[in-house]
C-alpha cells in the first residue's frame, strides 16, 4: 500500500510528453486529415442519410444531438488506442520505456507522461471534431468553447484506464477484448446515438458508471447551450474518476516494467 501511494513524480514527466511531441510530428498532417474526415463521415452517413428518416430527439434534428456526442466518443477512442496499442508498442517492441528509465526519468512519470498524452490526443482529435461541426453550422453556444477543457479530463481518464487493462492483461492480443466488452459497449450505451430515458431503469442506472456518458452529457450540454447544476455535477464525476485511476494505473506499469 505504501508503495502504492508512493509515487516518484517531478517535472521531468514533461520531458516524456516532449518526446512523443516530437515523434508525433512527423505525421501529424497525415493523422490529423484522417480524424478531419472520419467526423464528416460519420455526420454525412448518420446525420444526413440516417437523420432524413429519423424524427426529432428532444426538440434536435438527429445530426444536431449526435454531432455534439461524436466530440466526446472520437476523443475516448484516441486516448483509449493510444494508450493500449501505443503505449504497449513504445514498451515491448521498440523498448522506449526502458531507455528513459535508463536516464534520471523515473518510471511513475514514464506512465504520466504516457498518460498526459492520452489526454492530449484525446483533446487534439476532439477539438478537430468540434472545428468541423462549428463550420457545419452545428454548434449554437459560446459555451462549446468549454469543451477542449472537457476533452483533455476525457483524455486523462481513458488512457488510465487503457494503462490499467495493459498491467492486468499485458497481452497485445487481449486489447481486442478490451475495446469489444469495454470500450464498444461504452460508445453504444452512452447517449451518442439516442437517449437513454427508452431505455430499461437499470441499463440507466448503470449509465451513470459509464465514463463516456458524462462526457457525452458535457460536450452536448455545452456544444447546445443547455448549461445546468447537472454539468458541474458530471465534470467532478469525471475528475474525481481520472484522479482515482491516475495512480492505479502508474503502480500498474511500475509493477509490470521493473520487475
């Protein structure tokens, strides 16, 4: 417990984020003009094509409830990618993280660091996402400039979690189970697509547990205008959870790489 709690961290965790700042861009053109069109897509099949048969949600036109919603699910799938295949890539196969530990980093602010930028795919390609609905016409709230704030605690919360699944399961072959009973679940539940009141009380009830639905809540809360008490309530949820699993996840690695 006590090494649990214990954690080795200073500044040089920015150094780790520095040097995947680096590498990223080398690429960044050809990954962010992947997440620029992937959104269209999305909007242009489910909101244009399947939103013409599809009557009003809560007073919204189809695309104008999922375009809000996509922000917060593109944004977990990137943190949660990026800090399972990634990560474990930059551990196992090309050995970053015994290089920098190699060196004053310690192994905590590897981890941060790796999860720090989680947190910041997680608000880059969200806030891609929110340019392209804003030049769509579909953002009606100076609220929805809130959102990259939201994004970057999304960000912090996946990647713990995904770091957690690879000191459990350090296999790359059982991401796949990770992203088919978490992660898929998580984007089908979560009030993307439709909204939750249809559905049974205890698949609501267990909503609340889900991380993306808080997320989902704060991007259309602010993207709409619909600012309440309740979005106050669903940020804390979400920082209170990051800052909860922010240390698991850190002794998780350090038990799994210093062996």
């Amino acid at each position: 417990m006590i090494n649990f709690l214990r954690m080795d961290i200073s500044p040089r965790v920015f150094k780790v984020f520095q040097r995947h700042l680096t590498v990223y861009r080398r690429n960044w053109k050809v990954s962010l003009s992947f997440n620029f069109f992937e959104p269209l897509l999305y909007l242009a099949a489910l909101g244009y094509g399947l939103g013409v048969y599809v009557q009003e949600i809560e007073g919204l036109t189809f695309i104008q409830f999922i375009a809000p919603a996509l922000i917060a699910s593109s944004a977990m799938f990137s943190s949660a990618y990026e800090c399972t295949y990634g990560t474990f890539i930059r551990m196992e196969f090309q050995k970053t993280f015994q290089a920098m530990v190699a060196t004053p980093v310690s192994m905590d602010e590897v981890s941060l660091g790796e999860i720090l930028w989680g947190s910041f795919k997680s608000f880059l390609y969200g806030s891609v996402i929110l340019a392209v609905i804003f030049a769509l016409g579909l953002v009606a709230s100076p609220w929805a400039l809130l959102v990259p704030v939201v994004l970057l605690v999304n960000g912090m919360l996946f990647a713990a979690l995904s770091m957690i699944w690879i000191g459990l399961v350090p296999n790359i072959d059982s991401f796949n189970y990770y992203f088919s009973l978490v992660i898929t679940p998580l984007f089908l539940f979560s009030g993307v697509f439709f909204p939750l009141s249809g559905l049974p009380a205890i698949v609501q009830a267990l909503a609340w547990a889900s991380p993306l639905y808080h997320v989902v809540n704060l991007t259309r809360g602010l993207v709409l205008g619909n600012v309440g008490t309740n979005l106050i309530f669903d940020f804390a949820w979400l920082v209170v959870v990051a800052l909860v699993l922010t240390p698991i996840a850190i002794h998780l690695m350090r038990r799994l790489v210093i062996k």
